[in-house]
C-alpha cells in the first residue's frame, strides 16, 4: 500500500485518509472558486429508519433563483419565496426539472446567520421510483425553480423514506 508523506515527519495517511483530505480540500476550494457555496444532502432510510444511502451534491442556482434571491432586498419583493421541493427521473433541467415525479411542501426552512437551510421529507410510498433529479420552487405546481440539482440514481423503494436537505451559505 502506498502512503503519502505529510510535512511532518513520520505522519502518514492511508488511502481512506487521502480521500477524506480531498473531499474537505475540494468542499473548500468549489465555493472559494464559484461563489456562493449550495449542496444538497440526498437520505433514503429504509423502513426501519437506517441509512440505505446519503450523498452531498453540489448544485446551480437558477437563474430564478438569482434573481429571487435580490428581489428580496427591495422594500416590496414581487417574486415567491422557495416553499416547496420536487423530484424528478430525468436531467438537466434549467427552469423546472425535466421529468418530475413528485413535490411536496418544505418540511422546515431556517436561517442560522448567512446559512439557510431547508429540508423536504418523502414518507414511504410517496415519490417512489429512480431518482436523478431535485429542484426547489416557489409553488406548489409549476412555479419558478430556484435551485437544481441532477445526479447519479438514487432508488427509493415504496418502503423507504426521503429527506433531502438543501443548505445556502452566503459568503
């Protein structure tokens, strides 16, 4: 097994290790690069309530979004605020998502300094199927979208529970 060799003598890391600094080096790095740093955090618990899969995925902030987020600052803002999540099977999706399967209400969506965070639940049943797409909007149906996201499969089952937690970090 190879090991890479820190600055300090004898301290080394293994292969687990290396890829852990990488993922902390890059989750630093993306947002210093591109702006404002968003992600998405993807659970499915099985029936049970354990963890069958998590991913975190970077994401884009439309161009809704954009413009809703600096209506915002007007003494009167005339654009909808993000009051619902949607999920869909297809990808690349720039103004609602390209094949949605379900949506639901905002479970929460709080603000801790410059970080907001909003979290969308999906009980057993509800929004079965192949997952690669999930977006943010301002109505129940339709809508404006004001984040994106499209990934690699995520399967939930018909006895599996979704919660997806979107976090917005001014910087």
């Amino acid at each position: 097994m190879s090991t890479l060799t820190a600055p300090v003598d004898g301290l080394r890391f293994n292969a687990k290790q290396r890829r852990g600094i990488i993922w902390y080096l890059l989750g630093r790095l993306f947002p210093a690069l591109f702006g404002m740093p968003l992600h998405l955090e993807v659970v499915v618990r099985d029936a049970n309530g354990r963890v069958k899969q998590r991913r975190r995925i970077y994401n884009t902030v439309t161009t809704a979004g954009k413009n809703a987020v600096m209506d915002q600052l007007l003494a009167s803002p005339t654009l909808g605020k993000p009051t619902h999540m949607g999920i869909g099977t297809g990808t690349g999706g720039t103004t609602s998502l390209t094949t949605e399967l379900d949506r639901n209400a905002l479970t929460s969506k709080t603000r801790s300094n410059a970080v907001v965070t909003m979290v969308g639940d999906w009980a057993a049943g509800d929004g079965t199927g192949a997952i690669t797409e999930a977006g943010v909007f301002d109505a129940s149906s339709a809508g404006n979208m004001h984040l994106y996201s499209s990934f690699s499969t995520v399967n939930k089952a018909a006895g599996d529970t979704l919660t997806l937690t979107w976090t917005l970090t001014g910087s």
